[in-house]
C-alpha cells in the first residue's frame, strides 16, 4: 500500500515474537503470559501487532479499556481478551455479549456484571482486583472479595493484584496481603484458575511472584526496566521521517516561533514533517536531536504542531528526501527510546504510548 506520510513508526514483529518467546522461556511453561497492549500496543499498533502475540503463545490480550477491547473484539472474533480497568454496570451488558474477561473492583460493579449476565443468560468471566496499596482498583476487603466471587452471574476466573514497585518490603508487603485475600477466598471453596501480580519490572526482578501468570508490557516491546534481572530483549519499534526542506540561513537568523533559537553561524537548517501532534514532546526542545546520514542533528528553534527543524551544519551531504531517524534503538547515533525519555522528563513507556494516530504504522518482519 502507498505510504501517504513520510513520518512513519517502524515496527518489526520479528522482534516482538522473539520478546515473547523470551519472556516465556523466562517464567517457564507453568506460568501463563498476558502480554497488556493497551494505548494502542504502546503506540505500535494494537490489531497490527495482536497476531504476533497469538503466535507466540499470548494467554490473553490485554488493555486498559473497553473500547481498547472492541477493536480487538473486531478484529479478531474469538481470541480471549482482558480489560485491566474500569468498565462502569451500564457497560456490563457489551462486554458480557462480547466474552470480554473485566476486571471487577467491587460488589457494586459485580453486581452491575452479574444481573446483566443473568439477564443475558449468561455468565460474565471476570478477575477480582485486590486493592494491596497501590489505591487505584480494587478492594482488600475479604468479605466483599468472597460475596463478589458468590454472586450467580458471574464467571470468577482469577484474581490479581498491581504493585507500586516502592521497595521491596512495601513490594513483599502487598503480596502477602494479596495471598492473605486469595487463601481466604479459597478456604472458603472459591476456584481461582489465574493469580497474578508482576508486570514487566516485577516479573524479572521478583520471580517468587509470579504466581501462574503475568502481565508483561513494556518488555514485549523490548524496553527493559528491571532493576535486578536481565534479559536480552530487542526494542521492536523505531520511528522516522525523511527531510522535506534545506535553508540556508546567515549567521543572527532565526528559526520558527518567535525566533527563539537564532543561528550562531552560517547554516544549514533541515525542516522534517514531524511534531507534537505526532507525539513527539514538545519539550525536546533544545535537547533532542534526529540522526541523519549517522549524525546528530539537534533540533533548533520551537517545535512545531507537525513540523521540526534540525541544524544540518555539522552533515553537509544531507539531501532533501534523506531519511531522519526520530526514534532508533540507539545505535548508529539514533536516539534510543531511554534516552529520549530522559530528556523529555519522562518514562520509556510515556514516549511510546503518547505516538499518535497520525504517523502510519508500517510492520517489518
Ligand atoms: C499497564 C499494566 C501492566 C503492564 O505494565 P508494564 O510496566 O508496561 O509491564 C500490567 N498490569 C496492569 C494492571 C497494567 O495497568
């Protein structure tokens, strides 16, 4: 298909299904794998990436929302899917006829899910979410936990928990809680097929908690955050655009709104078609850069809603219609996903999940 933008996000599913095969081979055969895409597979993509993952043995697919879910419903009919968040009763309905597995924070919203369910002559599959500290979902109230699990229209498939990473006796501390709900639900004759707790960070770097399954992220895509563990996963995403303008421009010019950078020497000025309403900050000014030819070419003056220009001095081959690499994997002078979160004052899974719709999206194996 033609490419009708010349910003694009680059994204190679070779990489992703080698992540994944890692991460399993990681946790071992006994622990399930439910990669989270939510934010559209930060930013590469959730449909165009969905395959990969089935292939390479994802449990589920989850994301953070309903409509996040519907698309993915969609397009793939029948492959099990996991809402991470909120869904309000009057949504109930939609998400039971679509065999969307919710997460349930309450009694009042389970029993929003399960007299939709009864009235559908269905059940809803459902995981309860303990509230272990982290102050976001959930409950950590047993006897609400055990009356949510009783209720007849619901199927109670697991139970979870998300920590807050604060250290690791605030991280033992919420998983003890977590095992205090689940032994009580099941002393109490509750069957909970999955228990998980770990995400990308906690899956390496706390392997007692991996219970039989977790909910990796941000390593599906190859960015690394464990503090403890390694392993050697492949950033999948890179991001580029090519050069639409060269200026040359005198010495005490400036360049864009408000001249706020003006030229310290005679140069050459490279105008590329990408800006923050493609997702990339707003405050890179000064601080980023786009490789071009395998140099970096620091951005100058104001970013732009669609449009940046780069300092071209220091490359003087560089052409109109060059490629100039955005985000790469950090090596050959691109900037790496990391290094682009630590100059935007961000994290790494902010600069993936904040690329917009506009950019197309193009698969390489
Ligand atoms: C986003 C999310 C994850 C995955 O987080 P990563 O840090 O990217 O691995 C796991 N669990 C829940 C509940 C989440 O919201």
């Amino acid at each position: 298909m033609e490419l009708l933008r010349d910003t694009i996000l680059k994204v190679d599913l070779g990489k992703i299904g080698r992540n994944m095969d890692k991460i399993r081979g990681m946790v071992g055969p006994d622990v399930a794998v439910m990669p989270v895409i939510k934010a559209n597979g930060y930013g590469c993509g959730a449909v165009g990436i969905a395959p990969t993952l089935m292939e390479h043995g994802a449990a589920y697919l989850a994301v953070a929302a309903l409509n996040e879910a519907m698309e993915l419903r969609e397009a793939y009919p029948d492959y099990p899917l996991f809402v991470l968040g909120f869904t309000p009763g009057r949504l109930a309905e939609i998400t039971i006829e679509n065999r969307i597995t919710q997460t349930l924070v309450n009694l009042s919203q389970a029993k929003a899910f399960s007299d939709a369910a009864l009235a559908l002559g269905m059940k809803a599959k459902v995981h309860l979410k303990v509230d272990t500290g982290f102050h976001r979902l959930g409950t950590a109230d047993k006897e609400e936990l055990l009356a949510m699990a009783q209720l007849p229209g619901l199927d109670v498939e697991g139970i979870f928990s998300h920590l807050a990473l604060a250290g690791e006796e605030e991280d033992e501390a919420q998983f003890r809680l977590f095992m205090e709900c689940v032994d009580y639900l099941e002393a109490r004759g509750v069957s909970l097929r999955y228990k998980h707790i770990d995400d990308s960070i906690s899956l390496g770097d706390y392997p007692q908690y991996r219970l039989n399954m977790v909910r990796p992220g941000a390593l599906v895509f190859g960015l690394l955050g464990f503090h403890k563990a390694t392993l050697d996963v492949e950033q999948c995403m890179s991001m580029e655009s090519r050069i639409s303008q060269i200026h040359e421009i005198k010495a005490g010019e400036g360049v864009s709104y408000d001249y706020l950078w003006r030229a310290p020497r005679d140069t050459r000025v490279g105008t590329v078609p990408v800006g923050y309403a493609d997702g990339y900050p707003r405050n890179m000014r000064d601080k980023g850069y786009l490789t071009v030819r395998g140099v970096k070419c620091p951005t100058v003056g104001v970013l732009c809603m669609d449009q940046l220009m780069i300092d071209l001095t220091d490359c003087p081959d560089a052409q109109e219609g060059d490629v100039a690499i955005i985000y790469g994997d950090g090596s050959g002078n691109t900037m790496s996903i990391p290094e682009a979160a630590q100059l935007a004052g961000t994290n790494k899974n902010e600069i993936i999940a904040r690329i917009l719709a506009r950019p197309p999206r193009v698969y390489v194996k």
